[in-house]
C-alpha cells in the first residue's frame, strides 16, 4: 500500500456483510482500531450518509473482487470524487483508499479523483523491479 498519510491498523468491511452497520463499527472502534467500510463497483456510497461520523477509512474497490491483475474500472474515477466530496463535507479526516487495478499509469489521475492511500498488487509484484515501481508510483503522485 502507498498512501499519502501515516500507516495505522484498520478493519474494514463491506456494507453488504453487516444488518447493522453503525453497530459494526462501533464494535471495531471499541476494539482499539480505526475502520472503515469497503465499497464494490456497483455499490452505492449511500451507506455513508448515515454513518462518516464513524468511519475512519473508505475503500473503494476499483475492480470486482476475486483476483489480482484486473483492469482499473473507470466509473471509479467519479465514485472516488463523490467520496471526497462526503469527507470533505463531513469535516473529518477520512483516508480514501482505492484497491484494484492501480498502476504507474493511472495513479496520478486517481490521485487527483481524490484517493490519498492505494493498494497495488500486480503493478508492483508483476513488475521485474519492485523498488523502481514503487518510486514511479510516488513519484507520479508527488505533486498532487
């Protein structure tokens, strides 16, 4: 994971995996952790109306979860806007991290959708480099 901001311990879930979601994370909270609620592709970002007074975390997934080396879905580009636009509102200091399909490519314009933290698997570990990977990473996110 890169991210713009200091690593800490998260738990994150679904929406979908929960019947009372605020309830979840308060449980998680209680534990000592920082969480956070996981979005698939398809899933509406409607949940956090009722619950960015809790979440520490929102991850969306960029891609349909199952396996690594998945193509980056566009719309997600709009979704990571709109989740930045709720933080921004909200007041609070919520990571916004993308998983799925994050390459040297696309990360800055991610970034500036509004991601600060980044999951890359393939990108990284499919590369014959790991370290030089990682520093375009970085470095294509520098400025933004």
């Amino acid at each position: 994971m890169i991210s713009l901001k200091p690593a800490q311990a998260y738990i994150t879930f679904h929406p979908e995996a929960s019947e009372h979601i605020d309830r979840s994370l308060e449980l998680i909270k209680s534990g000592g952790c920082q969480c956070g609620l996981v979005f698939n592709p398809t899933t509406s970002l409607d949940y956090l109306q009722y619950v960015i007074d809790k979440v520490d975390m929102i991850l969306i997934m960029s891609i349909n979860p199952g396996f690594g080396g998945q193509s980056f879905i566009p719309m997600t580009y709009e979704k990571l806007k709109q989740a930045r636009k709720m933080i921004q509102a909200s007041g609070r200091d919520i990571r916004l991290e993308i998983d799925g399909g994050v390459k040297v490519d696309n990360i800055a314009d991610i970034a500036a959708s509004g991601a600060d933290t980044f999951v890359a698997g393939s990108a990284i570990f499919g590369s014959t480099d790991y370290a030089q990977t990682i520093a375009s990473m970085k470095k294509a996110i520098a400025d933004i």
